[in-house]
C-alpha cells in the first residue's frame, strides 16, 4: 500500500497535526492528487491503531522541510500505473523528501 517509507478509525484529512499526547510518534502522509483516494485515510488509520498509536499529519506538494520536522516516519501511500503524472505532481518535493525533516533522518 505504502510505496515509500522513511525510518523507523479513519478521519477526514487536515493539514493541521492531530492533538494527541506528544509522546506518541508523528507520521507524515501524503495526501495530495493520487489514484486512490481512500489510500491516505486507510494508512493513517493502520498508523493510529498500531502499537506505537501514532500521530498523523497530512501534507500536500510541494512537501517542505517543516513539513516532515519532527517526524518518525513519512507514507507516501498510493501507486498507480501514470508515473509520469506522479512525478510531476512530486518531482518539486524529491530533494526534501532525500534529505529529510531535521529529525527524520535513520
């Protein structure tokens, strides 16, 4: 489901970080265009559930360095067969995506 993965109850997508205790991880999902729009929320509710009981925050491109700040891990959920309309949408969000959030990094 997930095609990259950085590091080690579905609700309707934000932009804004859930308020959640700040001890529980942060995940980052993409949710912008994609071919399969119940990827992100189905993800986020994996995440929530799991035993790490993570914090989820939905981004768009192009992603920022802000963006994956603080996080744990990044979903980029999805994977439909027009690569090349997926990397126009994303190609802007590769070199952040490669360096990572400031705390991102293995």
């Amino acid at each position: 489901m997930a095609t990259a993965l950085l590091t080690a109850g579905c609700t309707s997508p934000s932009s804004v970080r859930e308020r959640r205790p700040a001890g529980r991880p942060l995940a980052v999902i993409y949710n912008g265009p994609q071919d399969c729009p119940d990827c992100a929320p189905s993800v986020a509710k994996v995440l929530r559930e799991s035993p790490q009981h993570h914090r989820v925050w939905y981004v768009k491109a192009p992603l920022k360095a802000s963006d994956l700040a603080g996080a744990k891990l990044y979903v980029q959920p999805g994977g439909g067969d027009d690569l090349e309309r997926t990397w126009r949408d994303l190609k802007g969000s590769a070199g952040v995506v490669r360096r990572g959030g400031p705390r991102l990094r293995p």
